[in-house]
C-alpha cells in the first residue's frame, strides 16, 4: 500500500461506489475505499429559504453528518472544503434563486475521509443531473515520518504520518481545486504529493466513467 | 403611592334575577339534545349515530325546525350588516387583512373603502401602491360586514362617512356575546363622549367630534389634544365597561349609560375594585328594571 | 425545503384501495415489507432496510461520572437523527415534531422497558460508569421510520462490543480490542416497535405503513414488545379514536410480528458472528451488491508514479496518462450478516392459499420483470459472479402474508433486485414469494 | 422508593386510597378575562392551568395553514417551582415537546377541527404542583377551557393514569406510585362512545394483562369526567343566570 | 465537430468532456467542409470555442444537427412549452399556485382554463391536479402554466378529475413514454384500457376501470425505468396471460 515515492507505484485502496442507491434524494450515491465509505444525497435545484436566496446563482448546502454524535467543527471545515469544491465545478448560475442541498453521511471513517466524501459527492450531483462544467476526485497522501509518500492512507496510517494532505481535482485539465493539509511539509513534498495525486485521479476518473457507463448500460 | 393591596376572597356574583337554578335548555358537548330526526343541524351541534349532539356548552336554541347550541362566549360569528372595530394586521395586494375577534381575519377591500376623493373615483393601480398611506398596520377601523366568505373570513366595507378610521381614543376589548343587537351601534352620550359598540365586541369609545364636517373619506384623523374633562369620562366609562362585562350585564346605550351615572360617586381609579363594581352593577341593574318595568 | 404535496387523487386513491384491502406495493394488510439486517466493519453499527426506508444505527460508548441518583449504573442515550438526506422535509438540527415523538418512542422502548443491565456497565461506583450512545442515522425516509429505529438500535446493541476495564486501586484501564477481547452488552430481553397506521376513523387497519400511507392515515398505534409477549410500551398517535378491541387485536399481531422479526435479527448477528469469525471482511463495503448496474467496485489500484519527479518539478505540466485497467467486477463477499436480498434462507416453510388471485398476478408481473432483469445483466456484464454462492448460507429474508406465517424465498439467482432504483422488485418480497410457491 | 409498598394487604394505597379511587378533583372555568377559555384544576396535589385562545387567525409561521381544517397548536410547561427541585427549563425540552404533542393529538381527536379551516386554536397549559399524573391533569384542564371558549368538541376528553401492582390496577397514580416502579398506563378518553383518544404506557407489561388494565383506565376517565360535567354544569348555571334577560 | 458528435452519438458522456470546433479543421479534407449549425440540446452548452458536456448520459442524436445528453434525471427544470402534472397547492387572488416538482410554484391563472370568464370561474379546488403546459419557463422569472393552447381550446389539458392515481416515474422513462410511435405505450394499450396522462415532470396519471388495473398499470410503468425492450415485452405478454 505504500511505496517509496519515486521509485515505482503508490496505491489505492480497493474503492467501489453505488449510484441512485436512496429513493428519495434526487441523486445519491455511496462511494467506498477501502473501509471509508461516505453516502450522499442531493436535493436540488428546489425551493430556497428568502434569507438564502441569492439572486444570480443557486446556493448550495453542503451537510456532513459524522457517524457518532452531532456535526462539530472538525465537520464545519470538511463542509466549507467540500462546498468550495462543488462551487467550483457546478454551474450554479443556470439555476438562480433555488437551493442546492448535498448532505454527506459518514458510514466508517477508515482514513481518507475528505477524499472519500468528496468522491461521494462529485458521484451524487452527477446521478442528480447538475450540470457541472467538469468533474472532481479527492486524493488523499499521507507523508510517513520516513519521507515516503502514502496515498489513500488508512485511519492508523494517518496517524502516523507526518504530513496529511488532501486535494480536490478536477477532471479536465488536473488542476488542484481544493487543498487541505495538516502537519509540516517541504514545498518539494507539496509539489509530489500534487503530482501523485494527479496520477492518482486520472484511475478516479477513468473509474467515475466506468460505472456511469455500467449505470447506462441498459439505454444505450 | 398608596398601594391598594388585598387578598382573595370568594365572592358570589351579583344578581337580581332568581330564575330557576335547573334549566333544561343548557347542555354540554356530548349531551343528547334529540333522537328526532325531523330536526335540522345547527350550530354546535353534530349527528352522531342519527342523534342531534351538543357539541359546546351553552343554550339550546330553536327555531322551527332548526335546532342550534349557543355557547357562553365565542368568537365572533359576523353576519352581514354587522358593525365591528377592527385593527389592520396587513397589507396585501388590492386588501387589508382585519383583526376583528372572529376565527379568521376580515378582508377589506380596496373597492370597498371611501378614496379621497369622492365616492366616482376609479381606484388606479396607483392607489394599489400608495394603500399604506390609507391604512396601515396597526390602524383602528370601523366597518361593516359587506359579506361572508365561504371559509366563514368577513369582508368589510367602509362606504359610509360613518365608518373610517379611528383617531384619538380607547379600545375596550370585550366577549362579543356581551353587546346587545340595536338599530345604531353609534352613540354620542349625554356624558360628553361618543362610544362605537362594535358588534365583534370591541366597544370605542372617542370624544364627541364637534363639527362633522366631510372629512379625506375618512382617513384623516385629529391630532388635537383631548382636554383633561374628556378624557376622565373616557377613562371613566372604560372602567364602567370593565365592570358591565364583569358582571356579563349586556351593553347598550342605556346600560352604559346608567352604569356612567351609579359610578358618578365613585373616584375612577376606584370603579375596578371588587366590592364598588359590584355596587355599581347592582345600582345599574335596578335603574334597568326599573325602565324596562 | 418542503416534500411535494399530497393530492386529492392520491389521497382518495389510497383510502379507495385501503378499502378494497390493497395497497400500493401489493402488500396484505398484515405484511411488512421487506426487511434486511446488515452490519457495518464497526461493532455496534446495523444498517436496517424496510421496503425503501433505510437507517444506520452505531453504537459507542465513553467512560463517564455517573448521574448523582444512581451511582451504581450506567448511562444509556439514544439519538435518532433525522438528516436531510432521508427527505427533503428534514431540515438540519431542528427539533421537529416527529424527531421529538421517535426519540422519546425510542427512549421508552429501550430505556424504560430496561432491556439493558445498566448495572453491569458500572466501573467504578458513583466515579466512572459506561455511557452506552446509540445514534441512529435515518438515510432514505419511505415511511414507519419508528420500526426501523428500533430494529436498528436494538440489533446494534446486541452487536455491539465494550473494551474490557479492570481497576487497581483507583486506576482504571481500557484494554484496547488487541489486548483483550471487547464484551458485549447484557441485553435481557429484545423490546421491538410494531407500528399499526388507522384510517378513516379506525376502520381499516395496516401494519407497517408506507410514506405515502402514513400521510393519508388518521393515526398510529405503536406497539413496543419482546418475544416473551410482553408489553415494553404502547403509544397512540394522532387524533384517531380507538376503541379497546382494536388496541387488543393490534397488541396480538404485534406479539406475532415481534416473535418473527426477533427471530430474524437473532439469525443475522448469528450469520455476522460467523463471518467475523471466519476472519472474513464484514462492513458496508462488503454488503454493496455487485449485481446493480448501479454499482461498482475497483481492486486495489496502483498508480505509477515513475515520472513523478519530472511532474513535481513542473506541476503544471500534465503528467502522462496511465495504462488502462480494466476494473474488475467480481468481489467475493465472504462475511456479511445480510438479511434479504433474495437469497436462500433456511426457515421452515408454509404456504396457505391466497385468496386473492389478482392480486398475485400483479405480483407475478413484476415477479417476472426483475427475473428477467437478472438474466440479462449475467448476459451484460463481463464477468460472471461468484458471489451467489458464498452468500447463500446465511442470509435470511423476513417476509410474511396476512396469515401471519412465514413464507421463504428460493430465487434462482443471488439478486433479484438488479436495477438501480430497485423499486418495484425490492419491496414486492413477501407477495412475490408466495406466487413462487404456487406454481 | 423500591421496597416500599404500594398496595397494603388490606387493600389501601401509599396515601390511604383504595386501588380503584380517584383523588378528588376540584375545578373553576372562565379564570382569565382576556382569555377565550381558561380553567383551573386539581387533582390531589397536581394543580394545572389551562388557557386557549382561538380559533384565530393563523400567526407566526404562515405555512403551517391547513386550508380544510383548525391548527392546534399546544404548549405544555411546568412551572419551575412545581417540582422539589426547581426546574431549570420550564418547557421546550424533549419531555416537555413530547408531552405538548400528545396533548394536541388529544385535543385533535376531540375537537371539530374541520369547522374552522385556516385557523388556528392555541392551548397553554402549565402546571403549578406536579404530584404525579401530569399529563391526565393538563387534559382535563384543558377540556374544561376549550369548552369555556366555546369551541364544539365531540365529547369530553378525561385522562387518567392507572397502574400494575400485585396483579391489581390501581387509578390515578400519585408522584410516589409512579417513581415506584409501577408500569403505568395513561389513557384519554371520550366517555360517551368509550373511544380512546390517546394511549400510552411505559415499562414491562405482560399482554395478558393489558385488557384489564385498559379497563380499568376507561373506569377511571369515566369518574373523572363525571366530575368535570359537574363542574361545567355548575358553571352553565352560575354564567347563564347572569346573562338571561 | 459535427463528426465529432455524431462518432459519440449513443456513448455515455460525462461532465467535463469537450468537443472542440476547431475539429472541422482536420477532417475538413474528407468530410463537408461547409460550416454547420449544431444545436444543443439540455446537457451540452457552449462554451467560448467549445462544446461542453455539462450532465451525464448518452449523447443522442436528431436529424439533422440536434444533439443533446439523454440523462436519468429525477428533478424537473420547467421549459417552455412542456406539458407537465401539477398539483394545486393554494388559492391565492386571481391565480392558483401549482407545485410542479420545480424549484418554484408556478401560477396559473384561473382564466387560463377553457370557457373561463371573471364571472364563470373553473372550479380547482387545492389538492386537485392539473395537466397543464408552460407558458413562461425561465431560470430568472416565476414560471407561469396554462390549460389552453394558443387557441383558447383545452386540446386535453385542466383539471383531472375522476379518481385515478398519481405516481413517479423517472424524468427518461417519462421521455420514452411520448416519445412519438413509444413502444411502451402501445404495449400498455393492448393490455388494458386505461387514461394515462403523462407530464415531462415525471408524473404520470393513470385512470381505469378498478383500482386493481390501475395499481398493475403503475407498477407496470415503474418496473420499465429498468427495463429493456425485450424483457418489457416479455413482462406485458405474461400479464396478458396472467390477467385476461
């Protein structure tokens, strides 16, 4: 699961997802990696409260509802980060005036949260039928105290990292879209792990289209 | 300051009239007023397995064939031609919604109230805009029932120089079971102030206007202060009201107006306490006996 | 956000079927829908689904002072939560109504029957007991969430397993799960919600109401028992005017509810237990069904980062593209303690003759469409699947008919609930597998 | 309060009752002036107070409106002096939510909505001294001052907790019965028809027993409204004497 | 772009993927080489010199140059000129508020019906559903519906009333449904007879003579969201044997 960087190959847990899995939501989908699993559903675009309502654009919610006990501020910043993210690639402005809602339901917490629920998230607007301007993954690396480069790590080997840091992709050209990072890193490190991570997205992609041909296979 | 203080006491209510304690026309909900299905339904009361029901407490009432329950106090039930005073809750498109005791508020329309201007003026989609300078929240009205709606909300009217809005005054608010059907629901008293019995049971009660002279269709409304003289009989006949409604006397002129004059020895901060209203009541009770013997 | 609106039609429909004994689904009055019980990689986390309602329930537990009136006993908690996710009439952190009624439903089931020995859960007296927290996460709301809470929270705590303490003097250890095996909670008895929906004013009667159900019904009737039939509470909703034959009937078809249900949950931890046993994975992971056109899954996957180097050195130059694998999409899943989906199950079975003939054509129908849906997705996707087989064994369908028996499924391939939505076919269970049984 | 016992083998209770005999209630209707309706009631020694006002326009939340028939809108609170230890929340915490939502299922029940669509009809109700039975107390509290206001009900609503002691029911649980350990079952009833507005019960139970108890439940809700038609009755006199011309 | 379209027409496309115009440049040799109009339609958008997936599905194609993302969506965005269900939610003046599983209520007014006069008023109560079709659907104005055509006729739209069911379906089963000559319809019309009211909203209305047809009718129509034509049929024949 890890290697050293530079030398050959990092790893990505197993990772699985399931599309329109709820009845309700709009969309909603689960994805897996490894033991980190995230469900998502998307409500939208639908009526908005008058004190959100932003005239131009939809606004979007974003909700993590963490597995034990109620939301805290470790799930506030996962939101703002997720909510950025999707911003970004959606197209809010075809939508003005109506609300967007995504909320994201921890199932285990296996490491590699972030990663895990924006992966769920970019899945459920998708099956919702949002327009988006481009897709997105979440990459997780994880920097061992040896310097070594761990992608997609698990909960223990988060802990014992050095550096944990998250990035948000986007499917057409690579680019980081989001980053969130804990713990101390060179700027060479940085620019690895970015590196690694877009490596690593194009298999998140290339995966977002299999199932979503698999999904359509039936009215082809 | 004098405090007044005292401890509570059971008091038995005032009356004159000693009827019969057991009456067979009160019932309660629940009570079986007839198993005659010849009788029609009316209000307060439900068909439960072919059986006429009482469904609030109170007096049975027939007429003919119909049979209805009136209970204590209520709400008030508007009918057409009904004089109420009302408060404005809203401003809506083309209508005021009006506080006015009953179980919805009332409606007035913009068609139904007197513009200035004269009673042939087009109403225009700029007096759509400018009704808040008319009426706005918070504004006392008079009005009539012009008609009742189909959930049982009134529609008002103010198309009569007699209706409009209320200037300078006090609000009684009280049961409306407690005010009498008349002719006219206005009265200027002989005291020296004019009383508005809204049928809805909210009573106004305003210095006598000295010249009545056509005002802005009603929307104008004086700003003159009130002399001292004026406002204790106001104040006296609020508290007069008080101790009517207290002692669930009906109100009407006369009534009013007799409890005005038996409360006459009485200072008016005084009228409120127990043993005087009681005093007072039971004097007014008297002279109304007396009239109507 | 508001749910759509009930109309009129949908209104009148439903109570014009309700009389003529049909619903929607094609269930008998009597009838839950169908019912699975799996459970999470965690200890205490269950994932119940009935019909298309889904909740996840996770149980955790923290050392904490005791409350001042009993020092000798653990604290128990529950906590249903009502996410938006599960509709759109849910808003976040908002007591509503109906979060108020099933936590306190909750509560009294579970705590005031006192199914749990709380005194058990006491490491130190009047210092430090257990608090035993249960959160169940209502995911997809299709109606009588209150049963599928309860089945959850139940089922999570018989699952759930505490770390080992001991006490030397004032110190007190918590052996993690490597150091000694974690123990499960005292559970005496099992109190489980049964839910009886009214309509008009009490004349018709339907166990386990669907969401379109429950908004036309007049009232509830909830039902909390153990299989030993006794009552752990009872609790009427809703402006319906009952009478006392009718709480005595339902208080019957709940003992008979009760004692299938339980039953099935006992199968379910049984089924987990061996698999974790077996040293299998187990989780939600595991309990994803593969053979959804919906669904998919990817083995671990390397990424080749030779040129990775090159790329730091220059972010913005775009990194080469990587060989394409093909992802595969057999994934043996060996233990999850799954209840439902179609597989064979090993209880008895009876069948009495249905007395509604049209009724079970309308179940053929679909019966017959997501037969053949299997048929084509074998022929659709690359691989065959092998999990049929390592699953058969322990999973276990509840589905019952209006006779109050049990009735079993033999379907002939491991899913019958291929499609996305899985709509129609998922929730037909029970009526389907009679018509099965008949040809 | 384990070991103590509830029911002696004479048959008296904790505080000299018979298994079957209600604590005397006391009543008066028409208590506040401003009110629509408003009633006082004791029960023993749990006093509560009942004040509706309605069926009025719908305030606060427009959306609520249901265009065919009345809102209820119910709002139970202890007051903070009513317990031994003073309460810090007088309302809006999960008992109190709760107890509010079955008292607007009772009153749903019982009350003919259907008559006023688009309203809204509130009902207070505090209590003063909690003595155990709460929630029957706030019912019958309440129904003497929706009949007060004049709004048509069906029937009656009486409530009345009965509990399971050594195979005996016992009516009207006092605070000492209920902290016993007693399963206890309250029940709201429409006297008349013998239908049961509201139903609930706490604590192990065998089903066997349920029917008796539920008997039991219904004769007591039966003596409770006895009393409180008494007490309407009493007040129709008094108020209709006055205003008869 | 155009070959470049049509070389994906019935692929799955996802958010993202791009077409370039610039694309005619290369192939110009073989193919036409005159410029040629593409129409859009939901699910692509233009964007500078390119054409930009913005949903996922599979690209379809219409003669001669129409090309749009046939996607499983579930929520509807009101368009112009659509048909859909609605569901009366209040009265409110002169208009009745209609919930269309939008983002908005749309009005309708109550002159918007056939024969409606100020004095002869239609009589919606709420709770009732109405087919209506959109007279105004923009991203920035309320949405406005209508039951008359632009000749002032009904042509099939108002109140339905009669009973009947109402129920779900996804937004692509709903375009297959009145796609022109759908086999699914004729097939259901061989079945049973039935009123089946279809809106682009994804809510279809479905009147027969017992609720026992009515109930198969809708379970029916559910189960084809997942279906093939093949097992469609398949699945029709066995009810015709099963029921008649």
């Amino acid at each position: 699961m890890m290697e050293v960087c530079g030398s050959g190959i990092v790893n990505l847990r197993e990772f699985g997802c399931e599309q329109s899995l709820l009845s309700r939501p709009d969309g909603s989908a689960s994805f897996i990696q490894g033991d980190t699993s995230v469900l998502a559903g998307v409500y939208g675009p639908a009526e908005v409260k008058v004190s959100k309502e932003i005239y131009d654009r939809a606004t979007l919610e974003v909700l993590i509802q963490p597995k034990v006990g109620l939301p805290g501020v470790k799930e506030r910043s996962q939101e703002q980060s997720v909510r950025e993210t999707c911003e970004a690639s959606l197209l809010l402005s075809l939508h003005p005036r109506s609300s967007l809602t995504l909320v994201l339901q921890v199932l285990h917490d296996d490491g590699s949260l972030l990663s895990c629920c924006l992966n769920a998230a970019c899945m459920a607007l998708m099956d919702a039928g949002l327009p988006m301007s481009c897709l997105f993954c979440g990459v997780t690396c994880a920097i061992d105290t040896a310097g070594q480069i761990i992608t997609d790590p698990t909960a223990t080997q988060e802990k014992e990292s050095r550096a944990l840091m998250t990035f948000a992709i986007d499917s057409t050209e690579h680019r980081v879209m989001m980053s969130s990072t804990k713990g101390s890193f060179s700027v060479h490190e940085l620019q690895q792990c970015i590196a690694v991570s877009q490596k690593a997205s194009e298999k998140i992609f290339q995966f977002y289209r299999d199932s979503v041909r698999r999904r359509y296979s039936k009215t082809l | 300051m004098a405090a007044d203080m005292r401890l509570p006491t059971i008091r038995k209510t005032v009356s004159l009239s000693v009827s019969a304690f057991d009456r067979k026309d009160l019932v309660v909900p629940g009570d079986v007023i007839t198993s005659d299905t010849g009788f029609m339904r009316g209000h307060g009361t439900y068909v439960d397995e072919d059986k006429l029901t009482a469904s609030v407490a109170g007096e049975v009432q027939r007429v003919d064939k119909l049979i209805c329950v009136r209970p204590l106090k209520t709400r008030f039930n508007g009918e057409v031609g009904d004089v109420v005073v009302g408060r404005i809750t809203e401003v809506q498109q083309k209508r005021w919604k009006v506080e006015t005791n009953s179980r919805l508020d009332s409606v007035l329309l913009l068609s139904s109230v007197n513009l200035p201007g004269g009673e042939l003026r087009r109403r225009s989609a700029e007096d759509e805009l400018t009704m808040r300078e008319y009426l706005q929240e918070g504004d006392l009205i008079s009005a009539e029932v012009q008609s009742v709606f189909s959930d049982g909300a009134l529609s008002l009217h103010t198309r009569s120089l007699k209706y409009g809005k209320l200037g300078q005054g006090v609000l009684v608010q009280l049961s409306p079971s407690l005010i009498k059907r008349q002719k006219t629901h206005f009265h200027n008293l002989p005291c020296g102030a004019s009383i508005i019995l809204g049928n809805n049971g909210f009573v106004w009660l305003y210095p006598t206007p000295g010249q009545q002279e056509e005002e802005a269709g009603g929307f104008y409304t004086s700003l003159e202060p009130v002399s001292l003289s004026d406002r204790e009989v106001i104040s006296r006949l609020r508290n007069c009201l008080l101790a009517l409604a207290a002692h669930k006397v009906l109100l009407y002129d006369t009534s009013v107006l007799y409890c005005y004059e038996s409360s006459l020895q009485h200072q008016v901060k005084d009228i409120l306490k127990p043993e005087v209203m009681e005093e007072i009541v039971l004097l007014t009770q008297q002279k109304l006996l007396e009239q109507e013997g | 956000m508001k749910d759509t609106p009930l109309s009129n039609c949908e209104r009148d429909f439903l109570l014009k079927a309700i009389e003529e004994k049909k619903r929607l689904d094609g269930r008998q009055t009597y009838d839950y829908r169908k019912l699975k019980i799996t459970f999470g990689t965690d200890y205490g986390c269950c994932f119940v689904d009935l019909g298309k309602t889904r909740v996840m329930a996770q149980v955790s537990c923290e050392l904490v002072a005791p409350k001042e009136n009993r020092p000798n006993e653990g604290i128990m908690f529950f906590n249903i939560e009502l996410s938006p996710m599960a509709s759109p009439a849910f808003e976040q952190s908002r007591q509503s109504e109906l979060s108020v009624k099933l936590n306190r439903q909750l509560e009294r089931c579970l705590r005031n029957s006192k199914c749990i020995d709380t005194e058990s859960l006491c490491v130190a007296s009047g210092e430090k007991v257990w608090q035993i927290r249960t959160d169940v996460h209502v995911l997809n709301h299709d109606g009588n969430l209150m049963d599928a809470a309860s089945i959850a929270a139940i089922t999570a705590l018989r699952h759930f397993r505490r770390p080992d303490v001991s006490i030397q003097g004032d110190e007190v250890t918590v052996y993690s799960p490597e150091e000694r095996d974690p123990i499960p909670l005292s559970i005496y008895h099992m109190p489980i919600t049964v839910s009886f929906s009214f309509f008009q004013q009490g004349t018709y009667l339907l166990v386990d109401p669907s969401e379109q159900e429950e908004r036309v019904m007049d009232g509830l009737l909830i039902i909390a028992m153990n299989k030993h039939r006794e009552i752990c509470s009872i609790q009427s909703s809703g402006g319906i005017m009952l009478l006392k034959e009718q709480v005595m009937r339902c208080s019957k078809i709940a003992s008979v509810k009760v004692s299938e249900i339980t039953d099935l949950i006992e199968k379910a931890l049984e089924n987990d237990k061996t698999a974790r046993k077996a040293g299998g994975r187990c989780g939600y992971a595991e309990s994803i069904t593969q053979e959804r056109i919906t669904a998919l899954k990817m083995d671990e996957t390397p990424v080749e980062v030779t040129d990775v180097k090159e790329t730091a050195s220059d972010i913005i130059q775009k990194a080469e593209p990587s060989p394409h694998k093909v992802p595969s999409l057999v994934v043996p899943v060996p233990g999850v303690g799954q209840v439902g989906q179609g597989l064979k199950n090993t209880w008895g079975l009876e069948e009495e003759d249905d007395d509604d003939e049209e009724e079970e054509e309308e179940e053929d129908t679909n019966d017959n469409g997501s037969a053949e849906q299997e048929e084509d997705l074998t022929v659709m996707e690359e691989e065959p699947h092998k999990t049929g087989e390592s699953r058969e064994a322990n999973v276990v369908e509840l589905s019952d008919s209006e006779e109050e028996e049990v009735i079993i499924l033999h379907p002939e391939t491991p899913d019958r609930t291929p499609k996305n939505t899985g709509s129609t076919s998922h929730q037909k269970g029970a009526a389907k597998s009679k018509k099965r049984q008949k040809k | 309060m384990a070991g103590m016992e509830l029911l002696s083998d004479q048959g008296y209770r904790l505080d000299g009752r018979k298994a079957t005999e209600l604590r005397k209630v006391q009543a008066r209707m028409g208590v506040f002036a401003q009110a629509d309706g408003s009633a006082y009631l004791e029960q023993g020694n749990t006093k509560a107070l009942a004040v509706v006002y309605g069926p009025h326009e719908m305030r606060g939340s427009r959306s609520r409106t249901l265009h065919d028939q009345a809102v209820i809108n119910c709002q139970y609170s202890m007051a903070t002096f009513s317990t031994a230890e003073r309460k810090r929340r007088p309302h809006g915490d999960r008992k109190s939510t709760e107890m509010s939502l079955h008292l607007k299922q009772t009153f749903e029940a019982a009350v003919m909505t259907q008559l006023y669509p688009r309203s809204q009809i509130d009902i207070y109700v505090k209590i003063l001294q909690s003595d155990g039975g709460n929630y029957s107390v706030c019912v019958n509290a309440a129904t003497l001052a929706v009949i007060d206001a004049g709004i048509p009900m069906r029937d009656y609503v009486c409530a009345c907790t009965v509990g399971f002691v050594d195979e005996t029911p016992l009516a009207d649980l006092c605070y000492a019965e209920e902290g016993g350990g007693v399963s206890s079952l309250a029940l709201a009833l429409l006297p008349r028809g013998g239908q049961i507005a509201l139903l609930q019960m706490d604590a192990r139970l065998h089903q066997d027993h349920l029917e008796r108890l539920i008997e039991a439940a219904m004769t007591a809700c039966k003596g409770v409204g006895k009393v409180l038609d008494e007490v309407v009755r009493q007040h129709l006199q008094e108020v209709s004497v006055l205003t008869s011309d | 772009m155009v070959s470049g379209l049509k070389e994906k027409v019935g692929e799955v496309l996802l958010p993202g993927d791009e077409f370039c115009f610039e694309a005619e440049d290369t192939i110009s040799l073989t193919e036409q080489v005159k410029p040629e109009k593409v129409v859009c339609g939901p699910g692509l958008r233009r964007s500078g010199d390119r054409l930009l997936v913005c949903k996922s599905g599979v690209l379809r194609h219409k003669q001669p140059n129409t090309f749009w993302i046939d996607s499983q969506q579930r929520r509807y965005v009101p368009v112009k000129g659509e048909s859909v269900v609605g569901i009366v939610t209040a009265k409110s003046g002169d208009v009745f508020k209609v919930d269309f599983g939008g983002s908005e209520q749309a009005s309708l007014s109550y002159l918007a019906f056939e024969g409606a006069t100020k004095r002869n008023r239609p009589n919606v109560q709420v709770g009732d559903l109405v087919f209506a079709q959109f007279l105004i659907a923009n991203k920035d104005m309320e949405p406005e519906l209508v039951c008359i055509d632009g000749s002032g006729r009904a042509n099939g739209m108002g109140v339905l009333a009669g009973g009947g069911l109402l129920f779900r379906v996804s937004l692509g089963l709903v375009r297959r449904l009145l796609a022109p000559h759908s086999k699914i319809e004729s097939d259901l019309k061989q079945l049973f007879p039935c009123e089946l009211v279809v809106g682009m909203n994804g809510r279809v209305w479905v009147h027969s003579c017992s609720v026992q047809q009515t109930l198969i009718i809708a379970n029916l129509l559910q189960s084809c969201d997942t279906m093939t034509a093949a097992q469609r049929r398949e699945l029709f024949r066995r009810v015709q044997q099963g029921v008649l």
